[in-house]
C-alpha cells in the first residue's frame, strides 16, 4: 500500500495532483463546501486516473496531517498492490429509507473475502443509525466505519462525491476485499455528563417529544441558561448520552434542530421511548484524551504499522476546542507513529464500534479513527 497525502488549496490544486507519481486506484477527497474548483480538481482527477476509484464528502473541517483547515480539499491518493476495491452508490429520497440503504449497499458489496466497509453519507437526509442497522443486519461479522458529510456549522446542504459527481441524499459504501487488509478502529468521546438522568417517555425514531413526561425543549433549555438563545447551533456544545438499558454502553446524540410548535428535538441518530438520557457539556482536557484513548484502541493491533488513519471527528468538538482543535489530531499522530498518513474531516456524525469486540454505532461528538495497512 502506497499513500501520498496533500491538502489543496484554490491556488495550488492543479500543480499539488502534479505531484502524486502513484499508480493509485483510490482517492478519499475531504472537500470543504467553500472550495469553489471542486469540479475541476474531479475532472483533473478522472482523466489523469481513469481506472481509480473516487469518494469523499463535503466537510466542517479538513484534516490533512496534524493540520485542520477550511477551504481546502484534503486529497489522499491510495495505491493497493493486493486489496481489491468495489464501490456502490444509494440514492434515497428521504430518512425513512435509511435502514433499507444500509441493507442495500451491504447486499451489493458482500462477499466472503469482505473485510472492511468505508461508509460516507449525506449528512442532513439521512438517518445515521438506522443506516447502521440495516448495515450490520447484513454484514454483521464485517467491521464498518465511516461519517456523515458535513456542511461547516451551516446544517444547510451537505455533498458526497461519487467518482467525478458531487451529489446530495447519496450514501457511498466503499468494500476492500482480501485477507492482506488489516483495519484498526475506534470511537471515544470524553465528554462530561451532568444533572440527573431522565426517561424517554415519548419519542418517534430520532424526534424526542418528553423527558419524563415534559415537553423535551423545555426541559433542555431549562439546562442551557442563555445558550438556549442560539439553538440549535448551541446545541453542539451540549448533547445527550443516552443508553438504551441499564447495561449498556452510552452513545451520545447532538440536536440537528429543535421545533417550538411541538417543544420537540430533532437528533442526528435515533432516541428510543424508554431509554435514558443526561445532559454533557465539555470539558477541553478531557476531549483531547478521548481523542489520544481512540487512536491507542485503533492501533493496537497494528502497532506502527498502520500505513494509512481516516480520522472522522464530529463539528462539535471542533466549535468547542476552537484553536486548540489541532491538539486533538497532534496526540493521534503522537500515538500512530510518524509512518502514517493521516487524512479525515469534521462530521455531522461518526460511524465505528466503540472498539474491537463491540458492535458498529453511529456516534455523535466523538474522534472516530480508521487505520488500514496492506
């Protein structure tokens, strides 16, 4: 496996893909939605590489090293010598076709030599855990990672690509097939949960109505103080933890939109009737030690092996660590090593199992990190 990563800017695009001197067959391309040559660079791209296949999505953030960036395109150019690739785009007309997308792409790319699915989808018309059940409800021994695309902090148009196209309310899955991939992954959060925690007592797949029989945005803006002001953006900075039985492990869910007429919150994954949830807020030390907990779980199999780590971390812990964001991808590459390349991108939600004997989730508010190596 050969990896050749650069972040292009408007100004430097044509002469940096100039510079790639790889038979690659893959490109992951983290596009932020202000980059206005994104067409250009795609056709550059085709005609240049015929044969590879493309991916990617729209972004709040590129990652491209230890760097995070705006207005960039952080390219990763992938040469597999014995891995074999196959791609299957999904359209969907809305979220309720979610978990059906999931049963669909697994479907399409399943095969016994499957290995590994990369999944990146539309960010604001899906509905990221059912897209996860109907994944795993197919594929359920093959390890599936990913993110959902994300807009900056707009939550107005998000975008996938599929090989020279920009398209919206399309799921990409991408199958690397053979037993000489080794994949390492996990998910950690190191958010701070606060106040008592609360039953769901009314609900309907990601649209959460009351809290122990309260009108649900009462009772969070009650939490907020003056920050309920600036719903639902403000949200970000406050999601919930939410398990679904006593023993389970916690996910967290951030608000995608809040509804007055109704006193209803909208989340970016589901929130079943009768789970429980706490309010978190952040906590910056702890942040950065999740970050530094996921890349330990994600490459202790590989020790410094890892030729390649996809990082997919959520908007909210960028518009909370604010300057210091670039911390929390410094101690990743402080863990991996120096040999791998390291691309990725701020998301409107992660897609990993918390570690290896767990099963896949969609996160929010997490550092997701895929390592491959060949």
């Amino acid at each position: 496996m050969k990896v050749k990563q650069i972040s292009l800017t408007e100004n430097n695009w044509s002469d940096s893909i100039g510079t790639i001197h790889l038979n690659a067959n893959l490109f992951l391309l983290f596009i932020s939605p202000q980059f206005n040559s994104k067409e250009d660079v795609l056709s550059a791209l085709q005609q240049n590489y015929p044969d590879a296949i493309i991916v990617g999505c729209s972004t709040a953030g590129e990652i491209s090293d230890v760097t995070v960036k705006d207005s960039t395109i952080s390219l990763t150019a992938i040469q597999l010598e014995k891995v074999t690739l196959k791609k299957v785009a999904y359209e969907i007309k809305d979220m309720h076709c979610s978990e059906k997308a999931g049963e669909a792409i697994a479907d399409q790319l399943y095969s016994k030599d499957l290995k590994h699915v990369l999944v990146l989808s539309d960010g604001l018309n899906v509905n990221g855990a059912d897209l996860v059940t109907g994944l795993k409800s197919k594929i359920p021994d093959v390890s599936i990672t990913g993110g959902l695309a994300a807009d900056g902090a707009d939550f107005n148009q998000t975008f996938v690509i599929n090989g020279g196209e920009i398209v919206d309310k399309t799921i990409i899955g991408l199958g690397f097939y053979g037993d000489s991939l080794k994949v390492g992954y996990s998910s950690k959060g190191g958010w701070d949960s606060f106040g008592i925690e609360r039953l769901v007592t009314k609900s309907e797949k990601n649209v959460l109505y009351e809290l122990d029989g309260l009108p649900a945005l009462e009772i969070y803006k009650s939490f907020l103080g003056e920050e309920a002001n600036n719903l639902p953006s403000s949200g970000l900075l406050f999601p919930l933890s939410m398990r679904t039985s006593e023993n389970a492990i916690p996910v967290v869910r951030t608000i995608l939109a809040i509804n007055e007429d109704d006193q209803s919150l909208t989340f970016a994954g589901n929130i079943p009737q009768n789970s429980y949830v706490r309010l978190m807020k952040a906590n910056i030390d702890r942040l950065i030690d999740g970050a530094e907990d996921s890349a330990v779980s994600a490459n202790k199999n590989l020790n410094e092996t890892s030729e390649l780590a996809i990082l997919i971390s959520c908007v909210g812990r960028r518009l909370v660590l604010k300057q210091l964001v670039e911390e929390e991808v410094e101690v990743v590459r402080g863990v991996i090593g120096k040999k791998a390349s390291i691309t990725g991108f701020y998301s409107y939600g992660e897609i990993a199992p918390f570690g290896e004997f767990s099963p896949c989730e969609l996160h929010n508010q997490t550092m997701t990190i895929t390592t491959l190596s060949e």
